[in-house]
C-alpha cells in the first residue's frame, strides 16, 4: 500500500484522565493501488490511519495508532468520479489501535505497545468490530485529471491525490464469459413480468462485482461452489429470474436478485456465504384490464418479509406495512437492494439507501436497473439505468431441481420436503433440494425461492409456502378489501399440485 500527499492540522493536547476522550492529533492517508493512479470507471480503496499522543505508565507521551471510526470522507473535485459507504480497509484487520472512547486505558504499558500487560483486556481488535471504518472504494469518472479525496476527523484532515489515467495499468480483470441475447421459451406470462420488471437501486461497496445482479451460470458452468472464486471474471452482465402465478382474481409475481457472494468487512460466524439469493413477490389484482391493477409487493431481506401497498384498502395483519410503493416509468415498482448482504426493500422503506427523486444512493455508490429485454453491463460500481434480462425460473432451476441435473452438475445440494400449512397443495415431488450448493465462507447459505421463509410466520406459513403459494401466503399475512373476492385457487401454478392429483 503507497504513502501519497499527507497533511493535518496541528496536533491538539490529548485529554486524559478516567473517562476522558483521547484526541486525535494527526490523520494520514494512503491508497491501495500505491501510487494512486487508476483508470477511468475503475476503482482504488483510500484509507486512512488515526493518531493521537497517549502517556504510558511513566508518564512519557506516545504516538498512538488510534480507532479511526467515525472518519468522514469527500470527493473535493467535482466530476472526478464516486465515493462508496465507509468500509474497515485491510490494514484494520492486521493491527491492534487504542480505543478513543471515554473506556478507554489511563495509559499505555511502559513498552508503549498497544495490547500488552494488564491492558490487553481495554485494547480493540477491530477484526471483531467492523463499525471501525476507515475506508472507501474511489470509483474514477471518464474523465482523465487528478481529484483530491478529503478525511476529516475531530478537527483534522488528510487529503490523498489520485490521478485518472487512460493509460494506467488495469485493475480490474477482464470478464471471461459473455453471453448472447436469450431465445425465450413460449410463456403467456412473460408480458405480464415486463409490464412490473422492477426499478432495482442496487447499493455497491467495496466488492462492487458482487453487488452486480448476475446470473447462476455467470461464470460459464452450474457449479455453485466456485462462483465465490469466479466473481472477478465471470460476466457481469444483468439478469433478474421471474415466475408467475395466477387465480381466478389475482396474478402473483415472484422476482429473484442472484449474486455470487454475500460478503462483509470481516467473514466470521457465517456472516459471509457463496452465492445470495434474495427477493420479491408483487400481488396484481384483476381488474379486466391487460396487466390488472397493482396492490401489494412484498421483499425478502434476511429471512424476513417487508410489505408495501399501492391500493390503501389493503391494511395490514401479521405483516405490517413498511411504506408505499413507489413506481419508475408508472409501472414499474422501485426497490433497493443492499449492498454485501442483499437484502430487498421498497426504496420508501426507511432502511432504504436510495432517492428516486434525486437520482442519489444516499450512503454512498451505487448502480440502477431497469428491465429493457437486453442483458447489460454497468459500466462502473455507480452507473446508471443498466439494461437487464428476464430468466423464467421454472426453466432455469425449478426443471433441474427436480429431474436430478441440478445435483449432478453441482448447482443444488441438500434434501428439503415441502409442508404446506392450512391444507393447501402441495408439490409432486417427495423432496427439493434446499439450496444452492456453496462451500466458499459459509456452507450452502443461499436458498432458491421454494425455501423462503418469514421468521415472523412461521405460525401461520411453512418454509417455502410464501414463494411457492404465494395467494395463500398473502391472505394469511394482510386483510383484502371484504367487498372483493380474494381466489386461493390456481388457474396456473406450476410449481404446486392442481386440484385433484394426488398429493405424496
């Protein structure tokens, strides 16, 4: 990691004593490529490193390698390019810094290093706390130049130069797999998946490859244990599974957001996985019209299920509302999906990191979808209105679930049997597997929609009855206007039994 321009205001006297906050007297900053020079639309990661003058037990001072948390990052020079949310860079992980807090030590050992004698107990690894960020992603603009980047801390700043070079040695490898334009199997709902295609806000951070909506086989192949490795060069290009239900009164509309990883600044206790699957079901009342009417949508972030309404008829039950719905292009719902974990909210959601109205991820950087029939590419960690594709579910991964190719090929693993509750239909075959097959970080953490659960549900839903019987679902969890008609029985479901086959 290269030292660049660093500079800070004079160094102000440390409080001491018990309680007391240790100041911070100096910040210096350093980007990673060294030498601080990139590519247009590439990336570089600044961090930066606090100090602060902290006595030992003889009463000498010493220089100190403090907490950074709390570091607030600017761009300086306009169109120069984005900055990502904060981050804990690299070099957090492998040193040890004196906590600032009013818990902090009285004094530092003798040897004046951190983490020795009896104060191991009040020294912080920030491998176990990843709210100390001292870094963000820098994403170049295309336009060549130099552009200042601006750390500030309790009064003292760092400012780090980097330059915009076309002819700057790449960072980012190039992508192996390019796929053609889809030929799509005849479906009468397709149309109808168009029409509502969500608006995706998808936030990017200091993985932004992995933020990327991707398809399964982005990579070339269906193994899922080796598209945590492939992330770099498999293709980017953008593509979103959809499924269709419907009953005599509603269309249900199931949306799918694959990515190769779930990651996070420090990988411990599962908190990182191989592959991530996460999503959304809107509800579209039939009202006569060619695409009905819009009423419900509800998204899936980390096991638990967040609903939104268009029609303020429908009030909520066991789910409570989160917020309206608000739509791009008058169909067309917006959601944000987070960045790292890949949780899906409605973009009025208060959790939601994303204005519509501006245009602005407000955390940080981020990339925008919108279906157009064309599997695109975004062009940097922070573009705009990315094209991207549809994927029929029932042929990419319900068919290989159950005929066995999914388990030879290496996509699925496990053995899951579905049980609906409430004595609804079930599905033809005795078991499923139960998720996509991951060993990189964490051991087959990511589940296709058929194992979708609600922790706040499981009273009412079974695991996998929310995606698989979406009608039912729905009922269960919101009150319908009385004065309509509300149908749990499928015209077309072909994930579930039809009505008098015969259940297993």
């Amino acid at each position: 990691m290269g030292r660049l321009l660093l500079r800070c205001a004079a160094a102000l006297l440390v409080g001491h004593g018990a309680g007391a906050q240790i100041r911070v007297s100096q910040i210096t900053a350093s980007t990673e490529p060294s030498g601080g020079v990139v590519r247009p639309f590439e990336t570089a990661m600044v961090q930066v490193q606090v100090y602060g003058s902290v006595p030992n037990d003889a009463g000498e001072p010493q220089r100190t390698r403090l907490e950074p948390g709390g570091v607030a990052f600017r761009l300086l020079d306009r169109e120069g390019g984005w900055l990502s949310k904060p981050f804990a860079g690299s070099q957090t992980a492998a040193v040890r810094l004196y906590p600032r807090g009013p818990k902090a030590p009285r004094a530092l050992p003798a040897s004046g290093r951190p983490g020795t004698g009896r104060f191991v107990a009040g020294i912080l690894d920030p491998g176990a706390l990843p709210t100390l960020r001292d870094s963000v992603l820098f994403t170049a603009s295309g336009r060549a130049g130099e552009y200042r980047i601006e750390a500030a801390l309790d009064g003292q700043t760092a400012v780090v130069t980097l330059r915009v070079d076309p002819h700057a040695p790449a960072s980012r490898p190039p992508e192996k797999v390019s796929f053609a334009r889809e030929r799509h199997p005849p479906d009468h709902y397709r149309k109808l998946a168009e029409h509502y295609a969500p608006y995706v806000a998808q936030e990017t951070w200091f993985d932004p490859k992995a933020d990327f909506l991707a398809r399964f086989d982005f990579d070339g192949n269906w193994h899922g244990d080796d598209n945590w490795d492939s992330t770099p060069t498999g293709s980017s290009q953008a593509y979103v599974y959809y499924a269709v239900m419907e009953t005599g009164t509603h269309w249900f509309l199931v949306y799918n957001f694959f990515h190769p990883r779930d990651y996070d600044e420090r990988c411990i206790a599962g908190t990182c996985h191989e592959n991530d699957n996460e999503g959304l079901i809107l509800t579209v009342r039939k009202d006569g019209s060619r695409f009905g009417r819009l009423q419900v949508m509800e998204t899936l972030a980390h096991n638990r299920i967040f609903s939104y309404r268009a029609d303020h008829r429908v009030q909520g039950g066991l789910h409570r509302f989160a917020g309206d719905i608000e739509v791009c292009e008058r169909t067309h719902p917006v959601v944000f999906v987070e960045s790292g974990g890949h949780g899906v909210f409605g973009s009025k959601d208060r959790q939601s990191g994303y204005s519509l109205d501006s245009d602005t991820f407000t955390g940080g950087a981020g990339v925008t979808y919108r279906y157009d029939g064309q599997a695109k590419r975004p062009r940097h960690p922070n573009d705009r209105r990315v094209g991207y594709e549809l994927l029929p579910i029932y042929e990419q991964w319900w068919k290989r679930a159950v005929d066995g190719a999914g388990r030879r090929d290496r996509t699925f693993d496990g053995d899951c049997v579905y049980r609906p509750l409430g004595d609804r239909p079930g599905i033809a075959s005795p078991s499923l597997p139960c998720s996509f097959l991951g060993r990189a970080k964490a051991r087959n953490r990511a589940e296709p929609f058929w194992e979708w659960f609600d922790l706040s549900t499981r009273a009412v839903l079974a695991r996998g009855q929310w995606g698989l019987d979406p009608a039912y679902a729905v009922s269960r969890t919101l009150h319908f206007p009385v004065e309509e008609p509300f149908s749990l029985d499928y015209l077309f479901n072909p994930f579930l039994l039809r009505a008098g086959d015969a259940k297993r």
